[in-house]
C-alpha cells in the first residue's frame, strides 16, 4: 500500500511535467540532402533523435513533428492549446507567408519559440520577414541544428 503523501507527490510530478511541441514546415523532411552547405548534412530523424535525447536528460516531453501542409501545422498548433507548456516552430518558408500559422499561434498562452536552422539575415531578403517573430518569446536562428536544443532550453527556463 502507498502512504497518501507518495500519492500526492506522484500526482505533482505528473501535473508538473513539461510537454513541449516541436512543429518543423515545408521541405525540412530533405533535412541532410536538400543545400546541405545551407542546413548542414543532418536529417530530421537525427534531429527529432537529438530532441528526444536532450528532452529525457531534462525531464522533459517532446512531441515532435513535420509537415509540408500549411492546415496540418495550424491543426497541430491548434490542439497544442492546453497540452503543451511551450511550443518551437521551424515554420520553413511559411515563416515568410502564412498569416494562418500567425494567426493559430497566437490562440497559444505558452511561450513560442522561433526556429530556423540557418541565418535568414544572411540570406534572400525576403527570408529577413517573419509573421511570427513579433509574437515569438524569442527567436534562434544561424546556429544549425543545435538550434533545437537552445530552443528546448530556453522553453524550460520560462
């Protein structure tokens, strides 16, 4: 039998457990062989591998995820409401043009952090507007695939 404060504190751990949401856009599925001296030679499953990694050594839930559909990226953010105590995005090039993912974001109350693997500064001046920035809790870009676990971090800092 367990003693009652056992209980309690099993629950707490299980309330308190942070789940984060990590949502990747168009053409990041030809991770490792799509301009691979822009985004590097490491494909989406080594980073989703990576994030997994990182999230059991902080104690942490990572539901990560890929689509190259503009309406299955706002479902998911959609459903995030209430799940997730953060959300990264690498909305890819729907950073650039979807007001609808702008729009879904901002039904969250989590904190959101922008994510592009290269420096969009650096690139093709449209790349340098984003409709998320200015909603984001912060942005990481230029720093690779690491990117993801600054991200991860700065979402278990909030």
């Amino acid at each position: 039998m367990y003693h009652p404060l056992f209980l309690q504190t099993s629950l707490l751990v299980i309330l308190m457990t942070t789940n984060i949401l990590i949502l990747n856009g168009p053409n990041l599925n030809l991770l490792g062989t799509r301009e691979p001296e822009v985004y590097g030679d490491n494909t989406l499953e080594d980073v989703a591998n990576m994030c997994l990694e990182h999230a059991k050594h902080k104690g942490v839930v990572v539901d990560f995820q890929q689509s190259n559909q503009e309406g299955q990226l706002v479902d998911w953010i959609q459903t995030a409401r209430g799940k997730y105590q953060g959300v990264i995005i690498n909305a890819g090039a729907y950073t650039h043009t979807s007001v609808a993912i702008r729009d879904a974001l901002l039904s969250l109350e989590v904190p959101i952090i922008e994510l592009h693997i290269s420096n969009v500064f650096a690139r093709e001046e449209f790349r340098h507007h984003s409709y998320i920035s200015d909603i984001a809790t912060g942005v990481i870009c230029g720093c690779g695939v690491k990117g993801y676990v600054l991200a991860m971090d700065a979402l278990i800092q909030q």
